[in-house]
C-alpha cells in the first residue's frame, strides 16, 4: 500500500477568455501494489510482474493529475470572457459593443427545434 500527495501545478488555457492561468492541483493518491493476480479490478490496484523490482509512480502520479485537470477549464468561476464582437478581455477591460443577452424564450424555441430536428433523425 502506498500513499502519496501529489501537489502541482498547471498552466492552463481559459475556455472563456483565452488567457493563461495557473491551476493548483492536489492529488492524493492510494495505490496498492501487488504481484498476485485477483479477480478483484481496482483502479488503485497496480498489478507487478515477477520480475518487477523498482515500482514506477511516475506514471501513476501523472495519470492522477491529468485525470484531475477539470474538463470545463476557467481563470475563475466569474470570468467574463472575451467579447464576442471585438475580442476584448472583459475582465480588463470594458468594451463598448452591445452585446445583448440571449432573449430566453428564443433560447426555449431553439432548444425545442432541435429536438424536433433530431426527433426526425
Ligand atoms: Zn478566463
Ligand atoms: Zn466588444
């Protein structure tokens, strides 16, 4: 059995606003090392060979942490993002375009053409 926290930290894009930010990511980690083979399918399990003398947890580690990297990546929960017309970081700066909220019910009628596009399929 072998315990390890794993501190790093990323330098990831913005989905929103494109700018660079860095990620702290901790990452604890429980791995249970063995040479015999169970029927029992653990993700911690690391099966060894025989012959296997040194255990590797660099590849462990490396996957647990790109495992971590959140699919939805953002600077921060409020990003404002880039504005849509002129590209201007909201979050530096305030642009003048009108950039008008999407009317909800249109956002209602659209979500209903498209299940009845797909309805067709
Ligand atoms: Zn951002
Ligand atoms: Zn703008």
């Amino acid at each position: 059995m072998c315990s390890a926290d794993v501190q790093s930290r990323f330098k990831l894009t913005c989905d929103r606003c494109l700018g660079d930010y860095l990620s702290d990511v901790n990452e604890h980690l429980d791995l249970i090392f063995t040479k015999e083979e169970d029927d029992e399918k653990d993700d911690n399990i690391v099966l060894l060979s025989q012959q296997d003398i040194d255990i590797d947890l660099l590849p462990h580690v490396r996957e647990a942490l790109i495992l971590s990297i959140p699919f939805k990546k953002l600077c921060s929960e409020d990003c404002k993002g880039l504005c849509i017309t002129c590209g201007a970081d909201l979050n530096h700066e305030a642009c003048t375009c009108k950039n008008e909220e999407p009317d909800p019910r249109w956002e209602k009628l659209k979500e209903l053409k498209k299940s009845l596009e797909s309805a067709e399929e």
